[in-house]
C-alpha cells in the first residue's frame, strides 16, 4: 500500500510541481494547537488523519503514529495542493529528531517534506539518510530521481532510475528511465518505452497508472497526438484518485485545444488551489464564464498577499496571471525568473521564454534558451517560443 501512495508522484517530481497551494506551510507551535477546524465528516482521508491525531493525544511518545500521521498529512498536501497539511506533517514529526535518527521512514517522510518547501539540499540529504539505512528501499531513490529532475541535474537523476532498475518494480523504473530520455531528446523512444512497459503489465496499481497515463499523455502533446493525449489522460482521470497535478495538465490540453468550456466542470470544487483556480480563470475568460471575473480577483488577491510574505512556492504560476490575466509582462517576467533559479522543469522554461518575449527582453531568457539548447528537449512550441526571441534580439 505504501508503495501505491508514493509511486504516482516520485518517478517524475509531479509533487514539486503541483504542490503550491495559498501560502508556504504553517508549522503550528505543538501538537494541541488548533490551526483550522477541517471538514472531515465529507473526506474519509481527512476522517482518517483526525482519527489518528486522536490516537496521538494519548500517545505523544509512539513515533510510528507520528510518522503515519505525518505521511497521511504528505498525501492530502500532495492531492490537494494545500501546504498547509506539511506544516502540520512537519510540526508531527519534529520530535522524532533525535530519537528516530536511525529511523528510514523519518528520513523519508522529512525529505518528502523538506522538497515540498523546496529545501532541495536538504531533502537530498534527508533521502540519501534513508538509503544508507536501507539501501532496497525504493521511495528515497525515487524521490532523489524526482528532485534532480527539477533541478536539471538529468545525469543524476539517470543514474537514480539505475538504481530503481535493480530495486523496483519493472514499471516503476522504466518510467523513470523513460521520463528522463523524454526530457534530454529521445522523446519518440521514450514514449514507446513507458506505452509498451505500461502494455506489459498485467496489474498496474492505480497511483502508478496514473502517473504513466499522464507522463504518455503529456508526450503525446509534444508529438502532436492529439487523440492519443486525451485518451491517456482519460485513463488517468478513471484511475479515481484525487491529483491535482493531472487535473492541471488536463485541463492546460483542454485550454490549449480551445475548448475552455469544458474546464469549469473538470475542475468544479478546487478553487482553493492556485494551480487549479488559475487554469479556471483563464478558461472562465476564454469561455465568457461570467465566474471568470471573481476567479481573476481571488487570484489577485492570493498571489500579492504571497508576494509580501515572501513566499516563493508558486512563482510559476504567479507568472502565468500576471501575463494571462493581468496583462503585465514585466511583472511575469520577474515572477519567471525568480522561479527559474530554483526550477527548471520544462514549464518553468517555457514560462520564462513566454514572458521575456511578452516583456520584449529577450536576453532575459537566455538560461531556458540555454537549457532548450542542452538537453535537446523537443516541444514545436517552445522551438517557436525559441524563434521568436532569436528574431527579436
């Protein structure tokens, strides 16, 4: 079951990508302070987690409840996007520094945590404990495989999905082997890698599914299969899981297919998400929503209140408003390249080549160009994003 949880998200960073929610995670002072009366009587996960909270009241000193909680915590941030859930998941699980210093699963869940904060370094750290303290463990493998994707370290991250290759299900490590080939030029290879190893499966648990049927659905954009990209996201939304990050990627296939209309409904009850509230304020305008509107602001609203804080967590996003929405270049432009010092996914590129043409400083581009360049990633829309800013310098 543990390996289900984690498998639809550690192959390929879906977490660091879609875990900003409102604001950074909240860590609450001890573990009787009440942060938000949540609604669990309508969410069974929620249910579950109150339920152990209970259990720890009367149990401070068990350090497998606190871990569990801290996990339990980890997947509601990772399906809701709501950061929250890791500040209670760290604030859980801090008193088991020292005791549980020789604990893998305290290494693991700290990591997961440490990532989702984008505390890179130190997540590396925390995953390569848990490693040195099992060395089959998969999870902590995978996860370093994640982070070194984002980071665009792909030689390390190569040599994760090596190691998975020995200590994994074959699944498993085929998709990683196969994401990382489709990020550095081999993207037709790595789509019949990842399709024929999902074919050749027999039982396939749905959290991995999900993540494969969305990783081909996302290639299958790349090459222009169009029908093939929603079957497979199709697939993926059948699996029933709560993900916030195929929702995403589904619904930017729908908006850029020009069928805006079809948003609000795959998206309906996630306005508390940024990364979800944003594709409905951009659907909403391009459908006529007459809801269009509130969703601008509540964005608006959100996103300079972050920008005082300090938070860094959603600056992708944050770029994509003010270019989209607020019609303000030179903001998403600033908001692109502050993201991209601590991402370099594909999206924080294209973001950034998006806004430096919109803001008309096209050198301001120059890393995702750099990158582009390197890896040899193939995407005819980020080539014509490329075009342009070299025909406007």
């Amino acid at each position: 079951m543990k390996f289900q949880r984690c498998a639809r998200a550690a192959c390929a960073a879906v977490c660091l990508a879609a875990a900003p929610a409102s604001s950074a995670p909240y860590t609450p002072a001890n573990d009787a302070e009440v942060v938000e009366r949540l609604p669990v009587a309508s969410d069974p996960a929620l249910r579950t987690v109150e339920s152990l909270r209970r259990q720890l009241a009367s149990r401070p000193d068990d350090p497998a409840l606190r871990l569990d909680i801290g996990e339990r915590y980890f997947e509601l941030a990772m399906a809701q996007g709501d950061p929250r859930y890791v500040g209670y998941a760290m604030s859980t699980i801090s008193p088991l520094e020292k005791s549980a210093a020789a604990n893998t699963r305290y290494w693991l869940v700290r990591g997961q945590l440490q990532q989702y904060g984008h505390d890179f370094d130190g997540a590396i750290a925390s995953l390569k404990r848990a490693s040195d303290l099992a060395p089959d463990a998969v999870d902590p493998v995978a996860w370093r495989a994640a982070i070194y994707m984002v980071q665009a370290q792909y030689a390390l991250a190569a040599a994760e999905c090596d190691r998975l290759a020995k200590i994994a299900p074959p699944l498993f490590a085929q998709g990683c082997t196969a994401y990382v080939r489709g990020t550095t030029g081999q993207l037709i290879p790595a789509y019949d890698l990842l399709s024929k190893a999902v074919a050749a499966e027999k039982e396939v648990p749905p959290g991995l599914m999900l993540w494969a049927q969305t990783r081909l659905a996302e290639m299958a954009v790349r090459l222009q299969r169009w029908g093939d990209a929603e079957r497979h996201y199709r697939i993926a939304l059948a699996q029933g899981l709560t993900d916030q990050f195929l929702l995403g990627s589904f619904a930017d296939f729908l908006i850029e297919r020009e069928r805006p209309r079809e948003v609000p409904q795959l998206l309906a009850g996630w306005e508390r998400s940024d990364i979800l509230l944003l594709r409905l304020a951009i659907a909403g305008r391009a459908a006529g929503d007459p809801r269009a509107a509130d969703w601008a602001a509540q964005l608006r609203d959100r996103f300079e209140a972050a920008a005082r804080r300090g938070d860094r967590l959603h600056e992708q996003e944050a770029a994509r408003w003010a270019l989209e929405l607020q019609n303000d270049p030179a903001r998403a432009l600033a908001y692109a390249k502050s993201n991209y010092t601590q991402q370099k996914e594909p999206r924080d590129a294209e973001m950034l080549l998006r806004a430096a043409l919109a803001a008309r400083q096209p050198q301001a581009a120059q890393p995702a160009l750099e990158w582009l360049a390197n890896t040899g990633y193939e995407d005819p829309h980020l080539q014509a994003l490329a075009q342009k800013l070299g025909t406007a310098r």
